[in-house]
C-alpha cells in the first residue's frame, strides 16, 4: 500500500510510521503545520510553521526511515474547522473536544482527501486504537493499552475514514513504543507526552478564550438563584468545574460545589453539591457511525469524556440523533462533549451530547 | 534521479574540485607569518585576483565572505550603518519587490529594529523594476537615500534586471547601488566596472564552486560597517580566519564558469527551449512565467492552474524528479511566494507553480525523464485540488 504517515514530530507517530515501512508499504511522511504565529513584516514566515522544532524532529525520523518528508500548511483550515470552532463552542456554553474535531475535519478529512487524490491508500497515525476487519466491514476497537487509548476520540470516523486508516500502534504499550523508538535511533524516543490542546501550549484554556472572546462579568448562583459571587465570563466554565469558582462563602453544610450549568443566554453560572452532577440521561446530535449504523433501540456502554469509564446504557438511534438512557449515574457531563458508543472494546459511533438529565 | 534543482545547488565542477582539495590538506593561516601562512596567503591573494579578473573589478575590491547570505547581509546592514552614521537623514533603503530574502530580510530587519525606512519598488508582470519607477522613487528625497538593492537576475522565475539602466539611475543621484548576482554570475555576462554598480553578491555553490563561501564585491571607497569584529581579516570589513580551500574552490570555479560561459549559456538555452516547448504541449494550461527574453537560460518556471505546487513537487521526486515550488521557510511550509505575488499573480496561482533550474550536468535525457513524468503528474494534482475543493462545503451544526 502507498501510505501517507503524518508525523507530529513526537514519539508515536514516529514510531507509527516505522512499523508502516517495516510492513512493506510505501511509506511518505509528512508534518502538519497547524499552528499560525503571529507573522513577519515583509515575510508571513511564522505563519504555518508549526513548532518549527516539531517540524524538524519528525523530518530527522523520516531522514532516519528513509522516507520522503514534506510540511502540509493546513494551518488556515485548523484555525477555521478547529480553534474558531473550540471558541465559538464555548462561548454558546458547550465543552468542546478538540481533538476529536480535529481528527474529523483535518487528519481524517483534509488531510485523507488530499492522500487519496495524490494517489494514496491510507493515511497512518500514532493513535492507539485497533482496526479490526470483521465480518461485515471495517471495525474500531480500543488500543489494548488502557491508559494511552485513544478510540474516544476517533469515534467521529466512518466506515470509509476506517476502511483508509492506519493505527500501528493499538496492540503496544507506550512503553514498549518508547523502547521501540530508542532501539530504532530515533531521536524522539524520550520527548515527553503532549496533554495540552495544541493550540493552547500552556494550557490556560480560560486565558485563551479571555483573550479570544473578552470579559463578561455575571454571576455566580445557587440551585435556589441565590447570587454567591461574580465571575468574568461564564464561557470559561465547564458544568463539573470545582477549582476557580472564586466563591467567598462556604455552602451551609461546608461541602465543595460544582458548576452544574452554564447558561450562556443570561451569563450565569450555577453551582450546587456534587450529587447534583449526576445524570442519568442524555440526548445526542450529529450522530456518527464507525461502520453501518447502529439504529433503532439497543444496550450498549457510553463513555462521554476521553479518560472516563464506560458505562451501560440503554440506546434509542434515530437518523438525526440519539437518547441514551444510562443505568449508573455518570458526573460532570458537559454539553459539547461527544457520547462514545462501544460493544465490548468496539467503537459503534459517537453524538454530540446536547442535554442531560 | 533526475536533477533540475541547479538553482538550489549545483554540482562542483571538477577544475575547482581539483583546486579545494589540493589546499585541504595543506596546513597555513593566510594571517600567519611564516613560510606556511606565507603559502596559504598566496593562494588567497591569486584566488582574489582570479575572481577580479572574472568579474572586471579590482582584486583590492573583492572581499570573501562565508556565502551569498552573508555578502547580502554585510551590503544591506553594512552599508545602510555606514551611510547612516555619515549622514543621519539616509534613512531610506529601496529594494526590488522580487529581492531574495538574503536582501529582503536583512532590509526589513534594518526598518523593525534600526530606524531605517524601507521602501519596497513594484516590478511588471515579468518581474522586471522598471528604471522609471527607480528614478521615482529616489527623487522623492535624494539626499535620505542610504541605498539601493536591486538583484541582477531572480532566483525563482529568472527575469534579469536592468541593471545597467538602473545603475544609470543611482550614479546619477550618487546613491550606492547594490546587486545580488547570486544567480548571474556563471550564465551571464557580469563586468563590476561597467555595471556601475557600488557593491555586488556572488555565491560559489551555483556557479560550480564549493558550498559556503561567496564574496561581495565593493566599489573602492565604499566602506561598509563590519558584521563580524575580530581578527581583521579583509581589510577589516571581514573577520576571521580565511578559508583557503574554499577561496582556490570559488575562484577556479568562477574562473572555468566565466571562461566557459557563452557555449555553456548556448547549452542551456538549447535545453530549456526544449523543455519550455515540450511542458507547453503536454500541458497547455501551464503558464510560462518570467520575462520571456531578458532571463537566465538554466530557469524555467510555470505555474500549473488547478495544482498545488507542493502535491506536483511530491509527486515528481515520487518519479525521481528533483525540482523546486521555489520558496519555502526553514520549516518546510511552502508560503505563496513574494516573487510571484508582486508579479500579479494571485495566492492560487502563485502556490501552483514550479521551477525546473539547469546546470553543467544537465542532459536532454533530464529534460526527456521530465517531460514524460509531467502530464501524470500534473492530472493527478489537480485530481487532488478537485479533491480538496469539493470537500469545502459548508458544515451543517444540528441543535
């Protein structure tokens, strides 16, 4: 197979695409930059470049491999499908997952085309999930590594997207791929982990979007709407919050409190004990299917963050979206996030969760 | 492999081969005093003079430097420091839109962080500075003009400058003007003297000479500000300890370019006639850029409607052929290039496009594997574009 291995410069990609070359495929590498700098008087040079030293360790892994390495600009596409959409989320009072946004409009969108057209047949990345090929198609499981799994946020891919994806990493451990990259020699074996939002290196997400989308001052209240502070913005709170509700008085039984809603039409943050986090059910738009869909009623697990637990669930899915009825009460679930669906270790498909009960 | 990257970097030729390895092994600081620094200095000082002799100025003209980069950046930052220090109101430095980034950097720099004013001059839709527009533009205020920057011929598209015109046009307002003939020299008759010109780059990797070293050419009188403090080397307008092998590498090379220039312009012109006819056939859409008389005789550049220039670029050295979009940052990220912008085209157009440069070791069968690697190339990229252009509807949000 020809095969296009985006490489982000850090260890798993790397080591992605080297199982790719040693598979036997025709292996051309290239670096996403998604990153725009702020640009140059005469020269736009920063703009595009991504951490230049990204760029430049994925091209010494590629030098390294032996492979063909080119930088693709997609920079203007990301800040237009990914950061403009991460802000725009926010300020409507949902939690967006970039990451995902990011694997459905540019790795597995953008990026696949683009592959496709200039004559690929699949597009390789350092995920860690399992393709499995079953029997009425394509499938998407979770990497047998449970820490590093990542088929949360791969479960926007469908069917096609599958059918010209490439994860050599879902049966390893991340161990066993840092060992891999310093047995190879290549010089990414001990960068460390990213866990940021890319496009937010130092991780103040409340920060950015200050920056991004101004102050707005409004109040901080109780379930009863009793005011218990002010805060600069409700767009930079996320329902399940505790830290940074700048709330002076201790609630009467002197328990922590949460953010339980965020209410962007009056500005408002609501806040109440723990407990009241607990939901038990949720609707779900823009409903996206890992193979054929999934319709009708059915159990199944749902996990609504990217490092949460499953849990099982009773699924009513339609063409325009799902309900999902969970037998166990799952904390904290944000409007924004994405319902993953799963059979065991498979991904069945996701939506966008919209409301919770 | 077929190459046709010789604007990027081109081959050694095998007179100056010959000449840098004889001085690599020899030990000699041309700075030093005895028997062995007596040698190393010979060998400099013939190189010099072999350079001067190629290029019609004086040997007492030449000054080495470590490239073409750094001759630019010594012209630009030395010049405008010196010219300013002697005269507070030169402020102004005027560039061709089209300049190198060597030139156009180091300008830029000199107006963010030194006060300088830059004024960047438009061209035509050939990339030629018309000699008028220079003539305007010094006659706003002649006496704020610290210097002129005009390139002898583009590195990207080819057009050569009228650089005699616009000599004319500086001496006649007395302001220094400054030429990159990085890409000149070798291909086209380059006289320092009768060019008029203050101060001239040249490299010694395009013209068949080693990577790394490179000289700038100074008018006697004209002084430049050093970049480099030290040693006092190059009459202290350039420090360090001088590269002997390099300087015989670059001198015997410039010496065989000069020398052979009109058989082997004639060769090149025969070759990229070739391969200009034979890309307009096989793909009629393509569009020839660049002035289509006064331009470099190895450069071909098209522009390819509906491609992107870094898919053909990918897909070609897939086919192992080895050309160039003709500009791209240290990162790698191909930007619409400034050359052809300021030509007109728009930022389409301007990432569509690519340029196949020849050499010494150019062939008929390079231009032959081109020609039938192009037009497969050239369906499936703009298949891509298609691709990509179609996938660009509208994302409908439900909820």
């Amino acid at each position: 197979m020809r095969v296009l291995a985006a490489m982000s410069g850090g260890v798993d990609s790397a080591v992605a695409a080297a199982r790719a070359v040693e598979a036997g495929h025709d292996v051309v590498g290239v670096h996403l930059a998604l990153a725009e700098v702020s640009g140059h008087s005469v020269r736009d040079r920063g703009k595009g470049c991504c951490t230049p030293d990204d760029a430049r360790d994925a091209g010494r892994v590629a030098d390294v491999l032996g492979i063909p390495f080119y930088v693709w600009d997609l920079a203007a596409q990301f800040r237009a499908e990914v950061v403009d959409d991460f802000v725009a989320e926010y300020a409507a009072g949902r939690t967006p997952n970039p990451c995902l946004r990011c694997n459905e409009s540019i790795k597995f969108a953008a990026v696949l085309d683009r592959a496709l057209g200039l004559g690929f047949d699949a597009v390789c990345t350092g995920h860690y999930a399992r393709l499995v090929d079953g029997p009425s198609g394509r499938e998407l499981h979770r990497a047998v590594d449970p820490d590093k799994d990542q088929s949360y946020v791969l479960g926007v891919l469908d069917a096609d997207q599958l059918a010209h994806s490439l994860f050599p990493l879902g049966d390893s451990v991340k161990s066993e791929v840092r060992a891999e990259a310093a047995a190879r020699g290549l010089i990414v074996a001990a960068k460390p982990d990213s866990h940021d939002i890319c496009f937010i290196p130092d991780g103040d997400t409340a920060g950015f979007l200050r920056s991004r989308l101004g102050e707005r001052p409004g109040e901080v209240v109780d379930t009863s709407g009793a005011v218990l502070g002010s805060h600069s913005g409700a767009y930079g709170f996320t329902v399940g919050q505790r830290k940074g509700l700048r709330i002076g008085t201790p609630a009467p039984d002197g328990r922590p409190r949460y953010v339980l809603d965020v209410s962007v039409v009056d500005n408002r943050v609501t806040v109440g004990p723990a407990e009241a986090l607990d939901v038990l059910g949720l609707s779900g738009d823009h409903p996206r299917w890992c193979g054929a869909p999934t319709l009708g009623s059915f159990e199944c697990l749902v996990q609504v963050r990217a490092h949460g637990d499953p849990v099982p669930a009773d699924v009513t899915a339609i063409d325009s979206g799902l309900q999902i009825a969970l037998r166990e009460p799952v904390r904290g679930v944000a409007p924004g996030q994405a319902a993953v669906l799963y059979a065991g270790t498979r991904v069945l498909g996701s939506a966008t969760i919209t409301a919770t009960v | 492999m077929t190459y046709l990257d010789h604007a990027a970097t081109t081959p050694m030729l095998p007179e100056a081969l010959a000449a840098m390895t004889a001085e690599l092994g020899r030990v000699g600081n041309p700075s030093s005093l005895h028997g062995s620094g007596r040698q190393a200095r010979r060998v400099v000082e013939e190189s010099r003079e072999t350079v001067a002799a190629a290029l019609g100025c004086r040997p007492g003209e030449v000054v080495f430097t470590g490239g073409g980069t750094e001759a630019d950046n010594l012209a630009l930052k030395g010049l405008y420091w010196a010219r300013s220090r002697e005269d507070a109101a030169r402020r102004r430095i005027l560039i061709s839109a089209v300049e190198h980034h060597a030139v156009l950097d180091p300008a830029a720099w000199l107006a963010q962080e030194q006060g300088a004013v830059l004024e960047v001059l438009p061209v035509d839709s050939h990339g030629r500075l018309r000699p008028e527009t220079l003539r305007a533009a010094i006659e706003a205020d002649p006496a704020s003009v610290a210097l002129v920057s005009v390139m002898w011929a583009n590195n990207e598209v080819g057009t050569v400058q009228p650089i005699a015109e616009l000599s004319a046009v500086a001496r006649e307002f007395d302001v220094p003007l400054h030429s990159d003939a990085v890409q000149a020299v070798g291909t086209l008759p380059v006289d320092f003297a009768a060019s008029g010109l203050s101060a001239l780059s040249l490299t010694g990797h395009k013209l068949g000479g080693p990577l790394g070293v490179g000289a700038l050419v100074l008018v006697r009188g004209m002084v430049p500000t050093p970049l480099l403090h030290g040693g006092g080397q190059e009459r202290d307008v350039h420090s360090g300890t001088l590269d002997t092998p390099a300087i015989a590498g670059l001198a015997a090379a410039i010496e065989a370019a000069v020398r052979n220039r009109d058989a082997h312009s004639a060769m090149l012109l025969d070759l990229r006639e070739g391969l200009v006819a034979g890309v307009l056939a096989a793909v009629p859409d393509a569009q020839y850029n660049g002035d289509p008389v006064d331009r470099l005789p190895g450069i071909a550049h098209f522009s390819f409607p509906g491609c992107e220039g870094d898919s053909l670029l990918m897909l070609l050295d897939a086919r192992g052929i080895e050309c160039s979009t003709g500009s791209a940052c240290s990162a790698g990220v191909a930007r619409p290039s400034h050359v052809l912008l300021a030509m007109g085209h728009d930022e389409a157009s301007a990432r569509s496009s690519l340029r196949f440069s020849l050499g010494h070791t150019s062939t008929g069968a390079d231009v032959a594997a081109l020609l039938e690697a192009l037009p497969p190339v050239v369906e499936r990229a703009q298949r891509a574009g298609e691709i990509a252009a179609a996938r660009h509807k509208p994302r409908i949000r439900l909820g």
